[in-house]
C-alpha cells in the first residue's frame, strides 16, 4: 500500500495505526493508497480502493444470468433467435 503524507511528519507508529483503522473500517475491501493530510491536531484520512471485480448479469429470456453456460440447447436457440435493438 502507497501511504502519502501531508503537511506535518508523522511518526511510523501512527501510519501504521491508520493502515490498521483503515483495514478495520473497509475490511471487504483492498486499500491501494492512503493520503495523510495533517493540520496541527486534526488528520483527515484519504482512501483509494482497487477495483472490484464484476461479473455482468442481463436478463435473457426472462432470467438473471451471468453466462449461458447453464442453459439446455432450447433457451440457448431462444437467445440466439432474440432480435436486438438498437438505442
């Protein structure tokens, strides 16, 4: 993780208790960078997270789904048969 520092210096101990809060708060997520910014006694913490993966669902034929893996060859040829319209 990138932890920039702003304004005043700060000591190792205190990056690393706000990796720590930071890790704590936003557990679900990857922190990628941290800005510091310091202003005499107050600190504003800055997070930027790694994207998040996706998978795309639509809805084909009536159902939610990712891919047509799991489609038997009937719902396979309904969605191929689809007319597509344009915007």
């Amino acid at each position: 993780m990138k932890v920039n520092v702003i304004g005043e210096s700060i000591s190792q101990e205190e990056i690393d208790a706000y990796i720590a809060y930071g890790e704590e708060k936003y557990s679900n997520r990857i922190i990628k960078e941290m800005t510091v910014k310091t202003d005499g006694d107050f600190v504003d913490l800055k997070f930027q997270f790694a994207p998040v993966p996706f998978n795309r669902i639509r809805r084909i034929t009536g159902y939610l789904v990712g891919t047509l893996d799991r489609f038997n060859n009937g719902k396979r040829a309904e969605e191929h048969d689809r007319v597509k319209h344009s915007v």
